[in-house]
C-alpha cells in the first residue's frame, strides 16, 4: 500500500537475464500489445512468439525501455506452443479456452485474459477437455494463495478489478448491509472496448462526448463480481452502469455502499486489508486516471456522506484498465505462477 503523493518507477530485481520464455496469443489487440511491452521490459521474461489472425505477415511496433522494438505477427496456427514455458491468451471471449487447452498440451503454463475461465460464467464446467475446471481467479490482492505455481489462471475483467478490489475490504468485514443494493457509476477509456473497428468509437463519436452503455446490469463482467463477492460473504445485488469517457485508458469507479453500522474512519477497512499490497494505493483525496495511466496500481479514496438517513460509504477507485486492469495484472499473475518476485517487470 503507497500513500505518498509521487510515483517513482522502482527497480525491483537486479536478474538481468530472461529465465523464462513466453508467448502472447492476440498479440494485435490493445492487452496484447501492452502485454508484448511489458515483456520487452521484464527482467526474467524473453517473448517467444506474438500472434495475430488478421495481421499475420505483419510487424508490430511497440516501446519498451526507451527503444522501439519490431514484433513479426504470426499466425496462432504457426507457433510452437512447446517453445514457451507460458503464455498469455489474450483472445477474443469465447474463443479462449479452446487455445487454452492446446497450451496445456503442450506442456505450457497459460494465464487467459478472457472471460471464459472466470467464477460466474459457467467457463470452467464447459471448458474443454484439459482445461482445469477449478482455474484461480487471478485477483491476487484477495485470491493470492492459489495463483502460486498455477498452471491456469483465469485474468480478471477490468471493471471487476477496480470493483473488487475497492469492495473487498468492506465484504470480509461485514460491513455491507445484507441485502443491500451497491450502486456503482464507472467510466472508462476506449481501449476498453477493443481494437475491433466500430461505428461508435470511431474517433468522431467519441471525442467531446460522454455516455453511458450497457445498461440495465447486462455487462458481463458482473457474473464474476458477483461470484467473487459472494466467495468473500458479501450478500448483496450490485447495480452497475458503465461509461464511455473520450479518452484512450483508464477507468474511475464510484461506488455507493450501504453499511450494516456507522464508521468513523472511511479508509480504516482498506488500511487493514491492504497495508503490505504493493499495488494497492490509498489516498485522502480523491482518486484520478491521471495518478495511475501506465501503472499497475489500484488507487482508492473513501468518503462518509452527509444527508443520507442509512450509514453509507462512497468508494472511489482508478485503475489503468490495459495494466492493472489487463496486461499488468495478467504479468503479475504469471510472476505469481512461474515462483519470481511478483513486482517484477511492473510499475508502481
């Protein structure tokens, strides 16, 4: 947990040569290019392969370390599975979990990014054959235990992280009203809907604009958040309506939560839960997208509303949603996994 108002990039491991080899499946999307990024930068992480079904034959382009590096774009169908000690799946949902069962056998780890291995989502008891039907949720600030030496881990949605991870820390303290309907407004940057072309994030629908989309609790990353929060003995329903804010990353959360009793201090529960996280930030004022753009942090502020008959909690909660949200959380978890320091190669 970081509560000082500037953020240094930290060298965490003096390991200079990659120990392990690993792909990335889905390498053109925005997750997949973040993730071969953050590769390039990783002490203990070579890139073995990226691929791409419609840019095959094409060379990506991404930054890390200060120097541009040329990335060819193979074909899934092209690469030696066997040749990575893990990789990432960073598929399209639904697609995911058949490339997951291939990398099983050929004797890889996977963490998958999809939604087709998460709690909630039936993924796991209709998996195919091979797959783990008991994948870890890799949400390693509440579910660190399992993700060590795993050989499958189901990667978070970005909106369940910055969710989860603010609700936790009133969940396992009883501190959500049984019964009671958390509402929660959340707003993220385009990123978060892919790198598919489409009408409505074309450039000209999106710029000076600000909307609200799956409405009427339809988005699917609810099923793991409920899934989730009940796993931490939460009984509650969750109201959730995401938004689109014109800019490229981030999401901002605010969550309204009725309390089961009144509480002095807003940030108490999260000091408790988080004090030896070292991706997890509290601070007294309020979170912003600007605090945690490229870093694989989660920044939460709390407040104790006036003129509300009911005790109630506002939570508020930034994340990066193609870092902590995506790619650097799918990082952590591979660390987590493959027995290396879990805050290497990321930034906080």
């Amino acid at each position: 947990m970081h509560t000082l108002p500037d953020f240094p990039q930290l060298p965490i491991t003096t390991v200079t040569e990659p120990a392990y080899r690993v792909g990335v499946l889905g390498a053109s999307g925005y997750s997949g290019r973040e993730l071969c990024a953050l590769i390039l930068g990783h002490p203990n992480l070579s890139l073995a392969f990226a691929t791409a079904n419609a840019q095959r034959g094409t060379t990506l382009r991404v930054k890390a370390g200060g120097q541009v590096h040329a990335i060819p774009m193979v074909g899934p169908d092209e690469v030696d599975l066997s040749s990575a000690d893990l990789v990432f799946a960073a598929l399209p949902h639904g697609a995911s979990a058949e490339w997951v069962a291939k990398v099983i056998a050929a004797g890889a780890r996977v963490v998958d990014l999809s939604s087709d291995l998460r709690p909630g989502h039936g993924g796991t008891d209709h998996a195919p054959a091979g797959v783990p039907h008991d994948a870890p949720y890799g949400l390693p600030e509440l579910f660190r235990a399992p993700l060590h030496g795993a050989r499958v881990v189901a990667n978070p949605g970005c909106y369940a992280t910055s969710i989860l991870v603010a609700l936790a820390p009133l969940a396992k303290a009883g501190l959500i009203a049984p019964g009671a309907t958390v509402n929660i407004a959340a707003a993220s940057g385009v990123s978060g809907a892919g790198a598919s072309p489409k009408l409505e994030l074309l450039f000209a629908e999106v710029t000076e604009n600000f909307r609200a989309y799956g409405v009427g609790n339809s988005h699917r990353h609810l099923f793991e958040m409920r899934a989730s929060l009940a796993a931490l003995g939460a009984d509650c329903d969750l109201l959730f309506t995401p938004h689109l804010l014109p800019i490229d990353r981030g999401i901002l959360s605010t969550i309204t939560v009725p309390l089961t009793r009144p509480i002095d201090d807003a940030l108490a529960p999260f000091r408790d839960m988080y004090a030896n996280e070292p991706f997890v930030e509290l601070t007294n004022d309020l979170p912003a997208l600007s605090d945690v753009q490229h870093r694989n942090v989660v920044r939460i502020g709390a407040r104790i509303p006036t003129g509300v008959r009911t005790p109630t909690l506002l939570v508020f909660s930034a994340i990066d949603n193609l870092v902590k949200g995506a790619a650097g959380q799918a990082i952590q978890n591979a660390n987590l996994m493959l027995g290396l320091n879990e805050t290497a190669g990321l930034m906080r």
